[in-house]
C-alpha cells in the first residue's frame, strides 16, 4: 500500500513537471488569415496575401493581417546621418 502511494505521488510530481516545463509561447509564423464570411471561422496559416485569396476564393470570404505576426518584414528605424 504504501509503494502504491509513493509511485502515485511521484507520478504526479513527474506530471506537474512537464506542465512547469513547457517553453515560452512563439509568435505566429504566418502573416495572412482567412475569415470565412457566412462562418466567422478564421485559418492564419498563409505566408502570402495570394495564398489567402485563393483560398477564400470560392467559399467568400476576405484576407487579413495577422495580427499575431512578428517577422521579418519589419523595416528598421532610419536613423539621421551625421552631417560631415
């Protein structure tokens, strides 16, 4: 009885480990999302507007930035020059 208790306590030890473990979240890899009109249901899973479009071409719908996108298209800040 008391090696029951002992390996379902370190059960739950190892269980609530895993849980503490996971990584920090991440961004979402995929700039565009569909939102189907007559649904409400939206898919974020395209790189390109053209994907998107294709996509909510025959079911309707229209293409949105992810607002959940961090990527490379941001452009670094211009900084002044030094006049010389």
């Amino acid at each position: 009885m008391c090696k029951v208790v002992i390996c379902l306590a370190a059960a739950a030890g190892l269980a609530a480990s895993f849980v503490v473990s996971i990584g920090t979240a991440t961004a979402d890899p995929y700039k565009w999302c569909a939102v189907y009109g007559s649904f409400g249901a939206t898919n974020c899973g395209f790189i390109t507007i053209e994907q998107c479009r294709a996509t909510v071409y025959g079911a309707g719908g229209s293409c949105v930035p992810n607002q959940f996108y961090i990527g490379p298209d941001r452009r670094p800040v211009k900084r002044a020059r030094k006049p010389t």
